[in-house]
C-alpha cells in the first residue's frame, strides 16, 4: 500500500477539525474524497501534503504511512524530500500555484530540474512532452507565454504538468476542476484518469461533485464534519449507499428522468468546527437518527470492503 | 397562441474595451441576434459555459443594460419603446435574483433594510408585516429581520436574495445561476423553494445554469447558447440534443452513477475568443462533424418546434 492514513487527527488551536481518519490509496488508484464545503477535505490534502503548519496546524494523533514511513512522526526538515517530489499537491487556484511574472515553461522546467537533476535543455524537452501529454495544442508556444496569456482550463493543465514534472508517486489533488467549465473540466478529468492507469501514479482526487466521483474514483471516502462517514469501492458505494449522509449526498444530484420535486437537498448545514455535535456529528440532519445516535459510531467494517460508521446503516438497494 | 410573457428579437449587445493610452480599443458582440420567447408560468433555461453571454442575455431582458439593437416585449409591450415612467411600472413586476449572495447583498444593510430597498427604489414603504411575509415565504424565521447579511449562511443568504426579488409581487424572475456558489445540499434545497414559490405564486422564471443536469430537471425548455449566440432551444428538457455543442455538454455531465461512465473524446482546439470569432460556425474548431461549409459560412437557428444552428445536425 503506497499510502495508509491511520486514525488522523488534526487539531488547529483549541479546535479538532479532524477526527480519527482511516483510508488507504495505492499506486493505480484514484481514491474520492468527498464531502460538502466545511467537512475537512481541504485540511486532510494539507495533513496528507505536510502542509498544516502553514495554517497553523498539526497532526495530533494517528499516522500517515507513506511508502513504509510513518510522515506525521518525522520532523519538518525531513518532510522535505517528500513534498513537490513524491507527493505533489494540486488545488483548485491555478494562479496560487503559478509566478506571474514567470514564463509557464520555465515554471515546469524548474520542477525536473531541481527534483530530478536534469539540465535545461533534458527539462525542457521534458516539459513539452508533458503539455503535449496534456493536450496542450502548439506546446512550445505556450511554453513562452505568461499565465495571464493563459485560459484557466490551460493554467490549470499547466499546474498539473509542474504536479508531474517530478515524477510523484502520489498527487492530491484538492478541487482542481471546480473553477472550470464543464467541458474543460471533464477534458482535465478524463486525462488525470490516463495518467493514473499508464503511469501508476496514486491519485486522490477531492471533490464535492459526485458526479466527478462516480465518473473516474475507484473508490470513494466521505466525510463529514472532520469525520469519516463512509468509504468503499465507488460501484457498491453508488449502488448501495450505507450512510444516510451518502445516501443524502447522491439525492442532491439531479439525474436523467427525475421526478420534478424529487430534489430536496439535505436540511440544516455543516456545523463549523467549534460546534461540531456530540454522537454522530450527522444526526441533527439525519432522518434516521434515534437515541442510540446520541453515541459516537464505531467504523464498522464491511463484508464487501470498506467500513460504515453510523448505528443504522442502510441496507436497501439504491435507484 | 397568446402572447408569449417575454418577446425577446435578435437582441444585440456590443461591448468596447481598451482604448486607453496603451491598449487599442476592441469591440465584441457578447449577444449575437438572440430571439426567444418565456410562456406564461413556464420555466424557461438557459444554458452556456462561461462567457457565452448568459448574464448579458438577463440583464438585456429586464433592460437593466440597453441592447445594441433589437427589441423585448414583456406582456405584449415593447420595453425598448417605454417612457423612464412606463418602465419603472413595469420593472416592478420583474425581478433577478444573483448568482452571488456573498456580493449581491449589502453588507452595511440589515435584512430587513435589503428587502425593504426595492420599496424605495419605487418611493414606497414597504406595507406592515411586508418584510415578516417575505422571510416567512422563503423559510426564514422573522428574527432574521435584524441579522447582517455575515451573519448568515450561504443558502440563507440565497433565501434573502429571493425574498427580495419576491418584495414587489412580481410576475417574472429572471435567476441567474442562483446556486452556482452553493453546496448540493443547499442548491437542492433552494431548487425547491424555487419550485414551490412558482406553484404557489403563479410565476414565470427564466433560469440561467452552466449546469446542464439542473437545468434539465428544473426547466420546462431549454435554450443553449455558445459564444453570444443560441444554437439550439430544446423543446422539452428531455429531449435529445441535435446540436454537436449541446452533445459536447451532455456527454461532460457526469451522472452520480459509475455504471454510467462517460466514454470522453479528446476536445481539439481552444474555445475562439469573443473578440475574433471565426468567419463560420463558432463551434468549429472543435466540433467532429465539422465541414468545409461549417467553416465558410455561421448556421443560422432554423427548424421549427426543435431548432437548432448547425449545417449537420443530428
Ligand atoms: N485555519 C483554520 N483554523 C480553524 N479552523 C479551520 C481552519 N481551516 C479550516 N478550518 C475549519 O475546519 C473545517 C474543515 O475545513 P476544510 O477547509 O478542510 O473543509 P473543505 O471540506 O475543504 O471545504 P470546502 O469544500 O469549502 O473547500 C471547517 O469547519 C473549517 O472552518
Ligand atoms: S449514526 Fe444515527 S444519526 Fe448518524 S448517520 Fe447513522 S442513523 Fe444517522
Ligand atoms: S455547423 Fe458544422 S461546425 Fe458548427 S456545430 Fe454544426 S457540424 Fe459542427
Ligand atoms: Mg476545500
């Protein structure tokens, strides 16, 4: 397994965003994680990446074990190594991860350059191939351009090659599709997929789009308000949802041949960090929710893989 | 047949930019000779991704931005045609509602005061209880009357932007990818106060989406635009597309369901600027079906009950 997250817990200040996360990913594989706005993503790409003390963070309990070496318990100097090399992170802003004032090429360049020794002209080389891996049309053209000269679909790409350019094991990518238009992003989509299966890479994709999900993760984790609700294969998670958050969250995308009214959505909010609810943090929107509810589900596993936390799972057969 | 509610005719809208010290001025057509029609009480769609002129589109039909050329007639009356006066009257039975509920509300202004603003806009007060009915119709508690709008959640402050096109009873709205900044969970949810508020007050909505999975499920037709132009109008939300753009779309609509994977095609080219459109087919360069005609001479929308812009329809 090139990634085994065991128990992660983040805490931030006085506050615990994240609770007790388990997942694995392997090389090949697109793992899904999925959630609405506030239940942790962003945060578990930053844990996963080494970059919570950016924000002030740290991983308070569990580990993250990746390649045979547990990387919550190693030191920042030598976290190093690791991120932008083996670990490359790709969010949803291009522009946060371009220099503006620096040619697109010369921004990929740079990562084979510096993780893999290369010398100019090898990079360079390199980074045409990649943007036209990429689809990129007239890719030495854009090599020359400056990323203002640059549609977002192409920025985007361009962060995706300067993601590849190092040969990572694994990318996470938090959101990279959300800001495009949909035929771009279902290009983008679609070429990550090619490059997990040809390459081997590990690929967690995070997203709040289930559609996305269903489209190219091989299997899914949800979560929600800083805890894991459910992860499994994605044919059976779709097919037969176990957690009535999943099960709500497939509901709000509206499908072919819908019944007009059959959309209603999920009532309530995310509760924010400070007011995460005592039990199961899903039972204030839960229409299942009982006494028994009032106490924390245990991660129960699954005899088709996986593991459910919540005391009632579903059972019934979905659409 | 009657009246359509809304009568838009080959609405043109042409934006300059530049013209400074460095920069060259440049003109676009951001609306391209777009005719529709909105049925009373019907949901009318419209779809496009970025920049292919939808928000133009809305501001043109309330006349909130005066078209290049062309006309738009509401209940039978040319808008383009009316007094200062004449429009202000009929303004009131048009409302939008914004894509953005972080930026469209005030944030100096409580509730109350945002919903009390379209009164005043027509040199009114609001009548008693007025605001407490508008909360009350959006499902919204009355105590929110007093909040800032920092004070709410995304949906609620959606709820607070539909309150407020509700404030002067209109007959039309026009809503403008309403839920784009919203969570699914909350998109579904103001998705059916939308359908509830049209049952319950008779209205007639154009909404406009990137999303073309909702807006199948909310509208009745759906009109499809590309770079200023329509180049199809669906008769029914269901039917099959005929125009290779409204297909391109169809088939990046990813359902939640991994039995339906999508098989994609690689998409050559770019989308062309809107400042230096192609001579002939705008979808050209990346349409499959694309011919020496499609590249010679622009489709015009043609066909009747289905019609669609396309030398190859399928
Ligand atoms: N620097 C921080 N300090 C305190 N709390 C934080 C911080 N960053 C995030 N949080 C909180 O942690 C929770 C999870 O945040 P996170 O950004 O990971 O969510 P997300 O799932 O990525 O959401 P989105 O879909 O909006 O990107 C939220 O309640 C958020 O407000
Ligand atoms: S544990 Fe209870 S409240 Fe939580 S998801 Fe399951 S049924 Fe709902
Ligand atoms: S007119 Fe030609 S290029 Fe344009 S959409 Fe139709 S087939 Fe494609
Ligand atoms: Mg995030």
């Amino acid at each position: 397994m090139l990634l085994s997250v065991e128990n992660l817990t983040v805490r931030i200040g006085k506050v615990e965003p994240l609770s007790g996360l388990s997942f694995t990913l392997d090389r090949g594989e697109i793992l899904g994680l999925v959630g609405e706005s506030g239940s942790g993503k962003s945060l578990t790409a930053m844990a996963v990446t080494g970059l919570l003390p950016l924000i002030g963070g740290r991983i308070s309990a569990g580990s993250v074990v990746f390649d045979g070496t547990d990387l919550a318990a190693l030191p920042e100097a030598r976290l190093r190594p690791y991120r932008g090399k083996r670990i490359a992170l790709v969010t949803q802003n291009p522009m946060t991860a371009l220099d503006p004032v620096q040619r697109v090429g010369d921004q990929v360049d740079i990562m084979a350059r510096l993780h893999l020794g290369m010398d100019a002209k090898a990079a360079r080389a390199r980074t045409v191939d990649l943007l036209n891996r990429l689809r990129i049309p007239e890719s030495r053209t854009v090599c020359d351009a400056y990323p203002h000269q640059l549609s977002g679909g192409m920025k985007q790409r361009i962060v995706i090659a300067m993601a590849l350019a190092a040969e990572p094991d694994l990318i996470v990518a938090d959101e990279p599709t959300t800001a495009l238009d949909v035929t771009v992003q279902a290009q983008i989509i679609h070429i990550l997929g090619e490059l997990v299966r040809e390459r081997g890479l590990a690929l967690m994709l995070i997203t709040h789009d289930m559609g996305v999900v269903a489209q190219v993760c091989d299997r899914v984790a949800v979560l929600y308000a800083g805890r894991l609700a459910e992860t499994r294969e994605a044919g059976p998670l779709f097919a037969r949802p176990r957690h009535p958050y999943t099960r709500a969250l497939i509901d709000c995308i509206p499908r072919e041949g819908m019944a007009p009214g059959s959309l209603t959505g999920i009532p309530g909010l995310v509760p924010s960090v400070a007011q995460y609810p005592a039990g199961c943090r899903f039972h204030p929107r839960c229409l299942h929710a009982d006494a028994a509810c009032q106490q924390v589900p245990e991660a129960r596993p699954q005899a088709d893989g996986g593991s459910v936390s919540c005391h009632h799972p579903m059972e019934a057969d979905h659409g | 047949m009657a009246e359509p509610l809304i009568r838009a005719e080959a609405l043109e809208k042409r934006f300059q930019t530049g013209g400074g010290l460095l920069k060259k001025p440049r003109a676009m057509l951001a609306v391209r000779g777009v005719s529709l029609s909105v049925e009373r009480g019907e949901v009318a769609g419209v779809v496009g991704e970025s920049g292919c002129g939808k928000s133009t589109l809305a501001r043109l039909i309330l006349r909130l931005i005066e078209p290049t050329s062309g006309r738009i007639h509401f209940d039978g009356q040319d808008l383009t045609a009316l007094s200062n006066t004449d429009l202000r009257r009929q303004r009131r039975r048009m409302a939008m509602v914004f894509q953005d509920p972080y930026s469209s509300l005030d944030p100096r202004f409580t509730v109350a005061e945002v919903l009390a603003e379209p009164f005043r806009v027509q040199r009114e007060a609001p009548p008693a209880g007025r605001i407490a009915a508008l909360l009350d119709q959006v499902g919204l508690s009355a105590k929110m009357a007093d909040s800032f709008p920092h004070q709410l959640s995304g949906g609620q402050r959606q709820r607070v932007g539909i309150a407020r096109a509700l404030a002067q009873a209109p007959d039309f709205i026009v809503l403008d990818e309403p839920t784009a900044s919203l969570d699914v969970s909350i998109q579904a949810q103001i998705i059916a106060l939308l359908s509830e508020l049209r049952q319950r007050l008779g209205l007639t909505y154009l909404f406009i989406s990137h999303d073309l999975g909702l807006v199948r499920y909310f509208c009745d037709r759906v009109v499809v635009m590309y770079l200023g132009a329509v180049v199809e109008v669906l008769p029914r939300a269901d039917a099959a597309p005929r125009h290779p753009y409204t297909r391109t779309l169809m088939d990046s609509t990813f359902a939640p369901d991994p039995r339906q994977r999508k098989v994609l095609r690689a998409l050559e080219g770019e989308i062309p600027s809107a400042f230096d459109l192609p001579k002939g087919c705008a979808f050209a360069v990346r349409c499959p079906r694309a011919s020496d005609a499609c590249r010679a001479a622009r489709p015009v929308l043609e066909g009747g009950e289905h019609p669609v812009a396309c030398f190859h329809p399928f």
